[in-house]
C-alpha cells in the first residue's frame, strides 16, 4: 500500500486503500498496522487533522479490527 510522510511526533506515515477499505499506519518506532472496514470518510478527515496523534487515539485506536504486518 502506498502511503505518505507525515509530520507527527507518532507517526511516520499514512495510506488508505479505498478498494478495501484498509488504513496502513506506520509508526515512529518501525512498526505497521493495518486497520480494517475504515470508511473514506473517516480517512479524509484523518488525512486533513492537525494532531493525527489525537485522532488515531480519539477515533482509531481500538474501534477497529486490526493487525500489525511489519
């Protein structure tokens, strides 16, 4: 999946597959998430937030089905 830099103290990139509905974080420290069913959305308004820290925290983190792939 294709993803971008970002500039956040947490994270180092982000993608979306819209085709599947994927989000594909990477973190700081290396590792990759998955998260499942995001909507397009959700994805536009965390691809535009200010904190994406705050948003994955506030909006992600744990309300989606999940993995970690790298």
């Amino acid at each position: 999946m294709d993803r971008r830099n970002i500039d956040s103290s947490m994270i180092r990139s982000i993608g979306h597959d819209d085709a599947t509905s994927t989000l594909e974080i990477e973190f700081n420290n290396g590792q990759v998430w998955q998260y499942y069913d995001f909507p397009v959305t959700l994805w536009h308004e965390f691809d535009g937030t200010e904190s994406h820290g705050k948003f994955f925290h506030a909006q992600i983190k744990k309300q989606y089905r999940e993995n970690q792939v790298a």
